[in-house]
C-alpha cells in the first residue's frame, strides 16, 4: 500500500514539473517548468524507449542525447508543424506556468 502512494505521488510530482505535450510513435515530448537556465535556448525534450534527446526550438537542432534516426525525423517533422504553439508553449513554461497539449504526429 506505501509503496504504490509513494509512486502514485511520484508520477504526479513528475507531471507537475514535467508536462507531457505530446506522444505519437512511442515518442514522449516534455516540457520542464522553468527550464530556461541549464539550457538558455527554447527546447523540448524527448524519449523514445531508452533514448532521451533535448532539442532546440524553434530549428530542431539536437542539444543533448540520441535517438533513432527514423524517429528523430518525425519529431523534426513535427516541430515544422506546430513551430508556433511550441513557441508559446516555451513562454508559458518557462514562466511556470502550465503548456496546453499539442496535437501528435498523425
């Protein structure tokens, strides 16, 4: 029973700090609350499986980490398309407040 509200309290707690924008292909694309002093530029970041990758916004250009290839392309794909709501949702996180969803890959 301690052991599941501990995790039950740890997802939450790493929902609040860690939003959850979007997911499509087994890709997971976070936003940090006010993550604007390790990395300065705007950027997201990215899981796929064991792979973790921050990216550069609005460009797409890879700060840290990997992925696959084939799945580093949909995502780069994928900030061409919402450019503009990543951006503000960039805004809202780094001023701590809460992003909105944006729609996955299709």
């Amino acid at each position: 029973m301690l052991i599941g509200q501990l995790i039950s309290n740890l997802c939450r707690f790493e929902e609040a700090t860690m939003p959850v924008i979007s997911m499509f292909y087994g890709i997971i694309i976070h936003l940090y609350f006010m993550d604007n002093k390790r990395h300065k530029p705007p950027h997201i970041h990215v899981s796929y499986q064991e792979n973790e990758a921050v990216i550069a916004l609005p460009d797409g250009e890879v700060l840290e980490g990997t992925l696959p290839s084939n799945k580093m392309k949909l995502v780069q794909a994928w900030i061409e398309i919402h450019r503009d709501e990543l951006m503000a949702d960039w805004k809202l996180a780094s001023s701590g407040q809460q992003p909105y969803k944006i729609e996955p890959l299709r």
